[in-house]
C-alpha cells in the first residue's frame, strides 16, 4: 500500500481520516486534559489518574505488542536453551518421556486455565469496570478471584496427589507386572509437579490484572525465571541427586516447583505499583466475579475437552508409534512453531484484550473493528513468512536447537523425527495465530459459547485425522515400501508421486502436528465468521460481497495452491534436463509459479477500485495504488491488500530460501556447519521478506518502520 499522508507523529492528517488509526477519545479523559494525580499519576486505578487513549491506539498497542515480543524472545531463548540442555542430558528416553508427560497437566493447566480461559473471562469484565471508573469494584473482583483460584486449586490438587497415589499402591501390590520404572517414575514426578498449577494460575490472575492495568513487561518476564532455575538445576544441582538419569531427573522436578512459586512472587510490587489491593475474600455475591463466572462456565468445557485432546496427542504418540521418544519428539518438535506463535501471536493478542474490552464496553464498535483488523493484518505479516521458513529449513533448525549429545544417536534420526513435527505445525501457524486474536474478540464480547464450541467439534476433526494419519500412515508407507526398492526405471514424475506418498505416509509424529494443522484450519474459518457476524449485527450493514473477506480468501487460497502447484511442477522438470543449469529451473519456478496468484489477485483489486478512480487533478495525490488514492479504499479491500502483499513477498523470500538452502554445504557435526545452513538462509529471508514487502507496499511494514524510526530518532 502507498504510504499515507501522516505527520511524524503516526497521526492523521487533515482531511477525511485514515480507517486503519484509532483516533478517537475514550470519554473518560486523554491524557492531555485529564486531572493528574501528583502522589502517583501512574496508577490506573485512581479515579484521579488520567486515561491515556494513546495505549489502545494501533501506534500504542504496536509498542505494548514489542514489550511482549522482546519479552518473549527472552524467554523463549532461554526455553530452547532448556530444552537443549534437557536433550544432552536425558535424551530421547524413558525418564525424557516421563518428565515430559508428567509436566503436561500442570503446564498445559497453566496455558488453557490461567493465560486463557481464566484470563479470557477474567479481563473483559475487570477492563469494564476500569474504564466505567469502578476502581474499588475492579479491586473487589481481583481479590475475591485471586482467594477463589487459590482455595479451589489446593483442593482440587490435594485430591488429584492423593488418587496418583493409591494408583501406585495398586500397582505395586495388585499388579506388579504394569508397575515399569518408567510408569511409576511418572506417577511420582506428576505427584510433586502438580502443586506448580497453584502458584502459576495465581500468577496468570495478576498477569491479567497487570496486562489490564497496561503493564506487560513484568508478567512477560515472569516465564524467564523458570527457565533459569530448570538451566541452573540441570548445571549446578542435578549431579548431586546421582549418577542416573533417574534420579538427575528430580532437580529438574524440583526446579519447576520453585518456578511457580518466584513467577508469583515477582509480580505481586508491580500490582500494587499499579494501584491494585489485594484483600481476601470469599464474597461470591461481588457482581464482578458473578460476570467472571457467568464468562467462564462455557469455557470450563473447552478446557476439559482441550486438556484431553493434547492427552490424546501424546497417548496415540506413546501408544501407536513404536519405539521410544515419540512424545519427546512431538514437544520439541511444536516448540519450534510455538516459540513464534508466543513472540508474535500472542504478544498481538495479549495487548489486543483489554483494548477490544473496553471499546466494546464502552459502544466503540468501529474503534473495535479497526484495532481488531490491525492485529489479525499484523499476525498475517509477521507470521506468514515465519510459516515458509519453518517448512524450508525444518530440519537445519532442529539440527541447530537441539542437535547434541543424545540426540544425535542413531544417525540422527530424533533431529529427523522432530524436524518433521515442526514442519506440519510450521504450516499452521497462521491459522492458530488468527485463532488466537479471533477467540479474543469474542471474548471481549462476552461470547464464550463460540470459541468453547468451535474448539470442542475442533478436537474431534484432530483425534479423527490423528488416527488417519498415524494409523492410516503406517499402511500407505508398508503399501508403497515395494516401489522404492524393486529396482524399476520410472519417469522422474512417478518416483516423485512414489517418494511423496512414502513420506506421507512415515510421518508418524508429524501426522499428530498436521491433523492439529487441519484441524485449526476449520477453526479459523468459523471463527472468522462468528466474529463477522456479531461485528456487522452490531456494526451496521453486511458489506458488499465483493469485499467480503471469506470469498477473498477462497480465491487467494485457489490461487496459490495453483500457483505452488505450477511451481513445482515446472521446477521438477528443469531440474532433470541435463542442458540446463539449476540457476534456470529456480528462476522459472518464480516466474511460472507467482504469475496465477499475482494476475487473479490484481483483477480483483482492480475491478472493486475502477468506479472510485477519478481523473487526475492538480491535487490529486502521487500516493496512488491502482489509480486510488489510499484514505478512499474501503477498509476491507485494505485487509485484503494487506493478505496478498504478505503472501507476495513471502513468496519470493521462499524461493530464495529454498536456492539458498540448495546451494550450501550439506549438514555436518561441528556448530559452525550447522549455524550456517539454519542461519545464513535466514538472515537471507529476513532481507529478501523486508525489501520485498516495502516494494509492495506493505502498511504493517510502513508502520513498523515508523515506529522504531520514532524510539530511535529523539527529539531535539
């Protein structure tokens, strides 16, 4: 998109406003003429604090958004680093897989129940009373949620130890023959981790209250300190537990017990910093929690029937793959996909919360729809490229993350294995991105029953589709196994539909990853139109059909695939005429392959544009796109421009990944050889992804630029 007339400081200038800004004062008060507190004009929750409509405009959410992220990168760093040290030292074993499996109750808890059922309930209504000026009544609810959470949890989690424990009484006594090392390892690591679920929930409610309160960083960096303590356990304690990995293992159980406690502890000053006070309460009669519950009854079933669903992914992983390390494999494997996810997703969705509470609080349907459609344009940008390097550079980035110590055994076949999880998960990541900015809008909402209803026929279609694919799998590679190895001289085409369908079907982790990947996709599509509907009912009229986004989307889709099919195909055969260079088929792969998608997509810009060109005058701007100026595009068509210049340029960024991948040397042991095949393509597509968006005009690109140009350039 051209860029638009805008001062320096990101506002819009004279003239009729431009669509994507939120511009508008929340009638609480600006910041500019709102009273000021002078014993603490920061806190939120003083009625005399001013409110500054700055944080929920797209410039304000933008640098949230980058607090989150940087935080993330932090953690997420220090995750891998984990996980890394973890490989070294236990490998792909049985004490991996128990530790694994034990920790998914408490983590998983913290992830659905915490950061977002309890919080998706939660913020609507304490963002509510903060922007109708209920300060005492926010407090209120924060504590009676903050008693509640605590007393239930300790119940729930004394009785869940106590049932694990007379499993282990059974088994040991009843039937000795199923109590393995490995099954009564488990249950004891599960016993002493679970308590962790107490204190990381406690500490999700504060990260809600602060997020709220518009403080991001501190509950961002909280995750850090868990990392550090499991690093620091594995180093400096584990050796003194003994000389097995059995009982290594216990440091690091240990570790993550202390890693709930200090998440919780660090973020109890910047609460009451904030103005936020805590008071123990019991009082269910608070309207506050009654709408926190009222929000949370529907999700209670999403998060049960979530919880089972990722039970049910390691299960059949445990079950149904042979050997050992198949859950090992599906956790690191997904990290891949979620260590973007987290630093662009739900950074973008975190910030996005309380600002999509309030205007839909306070009636500000259209500063809804823009912040709304400026998230799911940002996710879009920043993930979609993301998405092309996963699935060209699997295996190179799991060499480099975890390649070490055990993980290397067997020629390498764990880096294999995990690679290929992460490059079925890579390929959803913009529909789980989408989801989780889409689920937070009805959420803001108050609209619980959707996102729970969607999620719970979505883990149907991935339990179906996993069985498909693991089960079904195993029999289309035994099927097509014959072929490869007979000896027979086919045409390059057969081998590669022959070689295609072999590899298909030996996914086995990578089946789970692609059956969540299809899964999400569904998902996406009927979330999308919930919103679309509760928007447009609320909104005004349903926009024109040539602007609706779900038949953009259809197109583009068929587009694509066309044009990916047209691309490889083409490649496939310059690469096997022996007169030509493979500097030719790559070449003519690019331009084969984008032509259907850019010629299709164009026609639909052009023919919604045509009846607003107008011939050129003396003041006609020279910022034009397809003969329009930017500030007359109606603001779908600019969601819609904004799909199509981040498929292009991620598009070209993919191709000179995938010959720049080709053309190094092949994977070797030392880090050096390593680093250089995961990176150098990387650093590559960063450069390729930057100049190509900025050629087609990218607005997120524009915007983002602006804003770093901005916390670098200081004012004189």
């Amino acid at each position: 998109m051209p860029k638009s007339d805008k001062d320096s400081a990101g506002t819009a200038s004279a003239g009729k406003p431009n669509p994507f800004e939120t511009t508008a004062e929340i009638p609480m008060g600006s910041a500019a003429d709102a009273p000021t507190n002078p014993a603490n004009p920061n806190n939120p929750l003083d009625p005399a604090a001013p409110v500054a409509d700055d944080q929920h405009s797209n410039r304000g959410l933008m640098k949230s958004a980058g607090v989150v992220a940087v935080m993330t990168i932090f953690s997420r760093v220090l995750g891998l680093w984990r996980f890394r040290v973890l490989a070294r030292m236990f490998g792909a074993t049985y004490v991996a897989d128990a530790f694994n499996f034990a920790f998914i109750a408490p983590n998983l808890t913290r992830r659905l129940f915490g950061e977002g059922a309890l919080t998706s309930a939660f913020v609507p209504v304490f963002s509510e009373q903060i922007a109708n000026g209920e300060h005492e009544a926010a407090n209120r609810t924060g504590s009676v949620l903050i008693t509640k959470v605590t007393l239930w949890l300790s119940i729930g989690c004394a009785v869940v130890i106590g049932v694990a424990a007379l499993i282990r009484l059974l088994l040991l006594h009843a039937a000795p023959q199923l109590a393995t090392p490995s099954t009564m390892l488990l249950l004891q690591l599960f016993q002493w981790m679970l308590p962790y679920l107490i204190f990381i929930n406690v500490a999700c409610v504060l990260m809600a209250i602060l997020n709220s309160l518009n403080h991001f960083w501190m509950p961002n960096f909280a995750p850090v300190l868990l990392n550090v303590l499991i690093i620091g356990a594995c180093y400096f304690v584990a050796p003194y537990f003994g000389a097995s990995d059995d009982e290594r293992i216990w440091a690091v159980a240990y570790a993550v017990l202390l890693g709930g406690v200090v998440q919780l502890l660090v973020q109890v000053p910047p609460a009451f910093a904030r103005g936020f006070r805590f008071r123990p309460s019991v009082e269910t009669s608070d309207p506050g929690y009654r709408d926190v519950l009222k929000n949370f009854k529907p999700v209670i079933l999403l998060v049960a029937v979530f919880q089972a669903n990722v039970l049910m992914d390691n299960i059949i992983a445990k079950e149904f793959i042979p050997g050992d390390g198949p859950v090992t494999y599906l956790n690191m494997g997904t990290s891949v996909y979620q260590m973007v996810w987290s630093i662009v997703a739900l950074a973008l969705a975190t910030v996005s919360l309380p600002a999509l509470s309030k205007f839909w609080a306070l009636g500000r349907k259209e500063d809804f729809n823009k912040t709304l459609l400026w998230g799911l344009r940002m996710a879009i940008f920043w993930t979609l490229p993301c998405t092309v390097g996963i699935m060209l550079l699997s295996d190179d980035i799991v060499r480099l993350l975890y390649g070490t110590g055990k993980f290397l055994e067997n020629d390498a076949e764990p880096v294999r294995r995990t690679a290929g999880v992460a490059l079925y998960s890579g390929l959803g990541l913009v529909f789980f991105s989408v989801n989780a900015l889409l689920a937070r809008a009805l959420y803001a909402m108050k609209d619980m029953r959707t996102p729970t209803t969607t999620s719970a026929w979505s883990v149907v279609i991935n339990i179906v589709f996993n069985l498909i694919f693991v089960i079904g799998g195993n029999a289309l590679a035994w099927a097509v196994r014959p072929f490869l190895t007979d000896g027979v001289q086919r045409h390059w085409s057969v081998n590669l539909l022959i070689t295609s369908a072999f590899a298909l079907g030996n996914i086995r982790e990578g089946g789970i990853a692609l059956a969540s990947t299809i899964s999400n996709g569904w998902q996406t599509y009927v979330l999308a139109k919930a919103v679309y509907a509760r928007t447009t009912e609320e909104g005004g009229a349903k926009i024109d059909r040539a602007l609706s986004i779900s038949a953009f989307l259809w197109q583009a889709a068929g587009a694509a695939l066309l044009s990916a099919g047209i691309g490889i195909g083409v490649y496939q055969y310059f690469i096997h005429q022996k007169d030509l260079e493979t500097f030719w088929a790559f070449f003519a792969a690019i331009g084969f392959g984008m032509t259907p998608f850019y010629i299709l997509c164009r026609e639909h810009f052009v023919r919604i544009l045509k009846p607003l060109q107008t011939k050129p005058q003396a003041d006609t701007p020279t910022n034009l796109i397809y003969g329009v100026a930017e500030d007359r595009w109606p603001e779908m068509l600019k969601f819609q421009y904004s799909i199509y210049s981040s498929a292009m340029a991620a598009a070209i960024m993919g191709f000179v990944v995938w010959a720049m991948r080709d053309s190094l040397p092949p994977e070797g042991r030392t880090f050096g050889l390593v680093a250089q095949r995961a990176l150098a393509p990387v650093a590559a597509g960063v450069i390729v992804y930057i100049m190509a968006a900025s050629g087609w005009g990218s607005r997120e690109w524009d915007e983002f630029k602006g804003l770093m140009w901005r916390r670098i350039r200081k004012p004189v």
